[in-house]
C-alpha cells in the first residue's frame, strides 16, 4: 500500500511501522509535513520524502519523541532497538532543497540552547533553516 501523508502535524505515534510505502506530499498549500513518533520501524516498505530528480519543497519534519525512560522499540517481537529511533531494514530517501553552501559553526552550545552562530560568508539560508 502507498500512503501519502498530506497532513501539517500528525498526532503523537507510539510506534509507525512502514511495511509499504509512506512518501511526504510536496504540495505548495501544505508548507510543512509533521511526522511525530516515539519510534519508526522501515520494515519491508520505504520511507520517502522528495527524490534526487523532484527534491522536497516545502518544510519535512521527523520528529522523535520521548526521553530516555520511554518504551523502546522492538524488531520482530525480540530485538529491542531503544527509543527515539528510526530504523530501517528495507529503504529511507530524504531529498530537500539543494544547497550552495556549507557553513562551520563559529561559537560553542551548550545543551538546550535554541540557538547556534555559524559563519554567514556566503551563505544562502533563510530564518528557520
């Protein structure tokens, strides 16, 4: 089965296992895919979001959700994988907006900060990249 998820946020899923195929819509109206899981099994299916000849457009977002304490996840009812996880036994492709540019980071983070300062010399992204 193909599914195409076409929705801005999905709800919060304790576990998404992929055993046909789940592709993002590249849709102008939909400026942003939300996929939220505690855990995501690519088991005998694929995951795709955009091709190397049609790159994604719009704003893709995997979000793994939990903390360490969380359930993890298990493979074929015997292989705990752990939590916060995307695994995949069969075929991932993510393909995004092509880039010019690479930049460095030019400050230390600490853990939990929202935000990092890189080198902006020559550099083509935009607020929210």
């Amino acid at each position: 089965m193909w599914v195409e998820l076409d929705l801005a946020a999905t709800p919060e899923l304790k576990k998404l296992e992929v055993n046909g195929r789940l592709s993002f819509k590249d849709d102008a109206a939909l400026p942003t895919v939300h996929l939220k899981s505690y855990g995501i099994w690519v088991r005998a299916g694929e995951l795709l979001i955009g091709t190397a000849a049609k790159p994604f457009s719009q704003n893709a977002i995997v979000e793994m959700l939990g903390h360490t304490e969380s359930d993890t996840l298990t493979l074929g009812g015997t292989i705990k994988a752990g939590n916060k996880v995307l695994v995949s036994t069969n075929r991932v492709e993510m393909f995004g907006k092509p880039r010019k540019m690479m930049t460095r980071m030019i400050d230390s983070v600490n853990g939990g900060a929202d935000t990092i300062k890189v080198d902006p010399t020559d550099l083509d992204w935009v607020v929210g990249d």
